[in-house]
C-alpha cells in the first residue's frame, strides 16, 4: 500500500485515472475486513490487526481527488465506488478518524447530476440510493460517534470537527441544482440541521469549551437552512419536516428568534451579520403579524442599543 501511496503522491492526476477500475475495488475489499465487524458491533477480536481501514480510505480519497479535475474521471470513480460500503462507514459503530475520511470522499461526489456512487441505471434508483445515503450523513449531526468498549469518549472539539465536516459536505452538495434538491426532498435533512442549531445555541449561552466552533455551527446551519428553503420551497412542506424532531416547530422558532435578535456580543459572538439577516427572513416567513409584533415588544430592535 505504501508503495501505492507513493506512486499516486508522485503524480496523482496522471495515476489517479488508471488506478481507478481495480485499485477501489481492493481497498473496499480490504477495508470490508474489519469495517463489517465494527458496523456490526461485534468484538474487537473479530477484526483483523494488520488491516488498516483508515490507510484505505486515505488511498481512495486519492485517487479522488486525482480524477476530480476532469468530469469523465470523477464519474468514472463514482461508478466503482459501493453504495453499501459509503454507508457502512457512515455509521456510528466506525471510529471517528474512518467516519472523517468518509465525508472527505463524499465531498468529491456531488456532480452535476448525481451524488455519491452511481449504480443505478434508473433515475428512480439512483434517487433512493442518495436519500439512503443522505441518511446516515445528516445522522451525525444528531448523533456522535460510538468508542469502542473500554475506550474514553470523544473529546467535544472531536465532535465539533465532525458536525463542520457533515455541515461543509452538505454545503458542497447544495452547490448543484440536483444534489440541492436531493437535500430538499429528504425527509429527515430539515428537522436535524434546525436540532443542531437549536442545541448549539444552547452550548452558546452555557458558554462551554468550543464557544468559537458552536457559533461556527450555528452559521453553516442557518445558511444551509436558508439556502434550501429558498431556492426549493414547492418540495418543502415545512411542518412535516419539523415534526420529525421532538419540538421542532418550537425549536424552529426559539432558535431564529434568538438569532434574528442576536447583537453578536460575548455569548453570541462569533454569529456573522449575514446569518442574523437569513434568521430574520426565515423568522418573518414563519411567523404572523401579529407575533412579530409580540416579539418586537420582547426583544429590543439591534440598532437601538
């Protein structure tokens, strides 16, 4: 494998290309070994110790990214990638270090008509395909990574690394038409990103440690919440995104409301003026009049203070 990684490191994108058809059907393989053991949450003594998972994932995200340059390439690796192996390294069982270069992979992958790997030859397939995979991506916004038996958790700034690389992942996806849609339609996507905002404004005010990454957070959140919801609102229907989450609506609310009246000093800082601005247009379309005006008597206007 080392002398793999050499080459490729040597000249990616001349290598990268050629690699593609056996090199990725090996390193799944091979990764296979001890990653469906761990997506099974069997006994550590079920895997293997001269396998490395996280070396193999390190060479696929190679040569991705030595084929992500040209179109036919890039499509070409998609083609050999398994849907059932993305997924599996999605899943909280995995060690987070795995989960991490998954994502990294997947950032590859939002193409002009497609996301992730492309099986399928029916449209309807390759749709389902994306919503499974979406799944378990939007998933670690909610949920953390599971430690083996024995080992400590994982610190906050690790999970914190982990929401900004879900949320940087989602954002390349919303930068084509189709995987914004994809996004749009997904039945679960919403009532997380409006959980995480929701929580991560909670860590604010508590003001515990990884103050600066939960405003970064909550940023990346409100702007992927109102990219979505305005540029695909005939696919939304708003409350039954929100009923997915306990609380949603309020959650919803609560968490623009705050941000749309934040002035961005000491717990909140760290919110951008822009992401105050898309709270207070998300807010406006959620509210009536009459509790706009009702929260106008709560909360100060920004520029009066």
């Amino acid at each position: 494998m080392d002398v793999v990684k050499f080459t490729l490191a040597l000249d990616t994108l001349t290598t990268a290309p050629y690699l593609v058809h056996d090199l990725l059907h090996v390193a799944q393989l091979t990764a296979d070994i001890n990653a469906i053991p761990r997506f099974r949450a069997e006994p550590a003594s079920k895997t293997n110790g001269d396998i490395d998972v996280t070396e193999c994932l390190a060479l696929i995200h190679l040569v991705a990214l030595g084929c992500l340059p040209n179109a036919e390439e890039i499509l070409h690796f998609w083609k050999r990638m398994r849907w059932d192996f993305a997924i599996m390294m999605l899943k909280p069982n995995q060690p987070l270090e795995d989960i991490l270069m998954m994502l990294q992979i997947l950032s590859t992958g939002s193409l002009q008509a497609s996301f992730g790997p492309t099986k399928s030859n029916e449209a309807h397939g390759q749709e389902m395909n994306e919503k499974r995979l979406i799944d378990p991506i939007s998933l670690l916004l909610v949920e953390s990574p599971i430690v083996a038996k024995g080992e400590e958790p994982y610190e906050i700034d690790d999970i914190n690394e982990l929401r900004l690389e879900v949320l940087g992942l989602l954002g390349a996806i919303c930068l084509k038409q189709h995987g914004g849609e994809a996004l749009a339609k997904h039945p679960l996507v919403i009532g997380r990103l409006v959980k995480l905002m929701y929580d991560e404004l909670d860590s604010l005010y508590d003001y515990l440690d990884g103050h600066e990454e939960s405003a970064n957070i909550v940023n990346l959140c409100i702007r992927l919440l109102y990219h979505i919801l305005t540029n695909f609102p005939a696919l939304i229907d708003m409350q039954a995104k929100l009923a997915v989450i306990h609380g949603g609506s309020h959650k919803y609310v609560v968490g623009l409301t705050r941000l749309a009246f934040s002035e961005s000093l000491v717990l909140e800082a760290g919110i951008e003026e822009d992401v105050i601005d898309c709270a207070h247009s998300l807010l406006e379309d959620r509210i009536t009049l009459d509790e706009g005006e009702a929260l106008l008597e709560v909360f100060p206007q920004r520029n009066e203070i």
